[in-house]
C-alpha cells in the first residue's frame, strides 16, 4: 500500500462548485510533487464552515485505487 501527504485549502464557497457537479474531482499534489485527482465526494466528510483546510494523508492500492483518506492536522 502506498501512502501520500498533502495539504488543501479549498473555500467552502468553491468546494461546493465541485460537490454540485461543476467538477467532480479535486487535483492535488502530494508532499513529493506527484499529482492525484482524488473524488470530490471523498473530500465532505471533512467539509466546515472555512471549507476543507488541513493535511491530509491518502492511501492507494498496488492499482493506485483510493483505499483510504484521513486528516492528520
């Protein structure tokens, strides 16, 4: 399983662009400079009134499929 670190701070305002269908994906980069597309959707659960701001850590399958997504701060 491999892990990535990155940090986002999305406004609540253009989060919900996102979540509403106008994208339903958000690109990141991760702390070693790799590009991910990861799922609007997976990003709610950590949605508040500022929006979605933290550090956050991703892990993927050998496929590079989304297994899990946490805030780490």
């Amino acid at each position: 399983m491999k892990r990535y670190s990155f940090s986002v701070d999305i406004s609540y305002h253009t989060f919900l662009q996102h979540y509403s269908g106008a994208a339903s994906a958000v690109l990141v980069y991760t702390d070693e400079g790799l590009r991910l597309q990861l799922p609007a959707s997976r990003l709610r659960p950590f949605l508040s009134q500022v929006g979605i701001r933290g550090r956050f850590r991703v892990s993927v399958t050998p496929e590079n499929r989304l297994e899990m997504l946490e805030k780490i701060a």
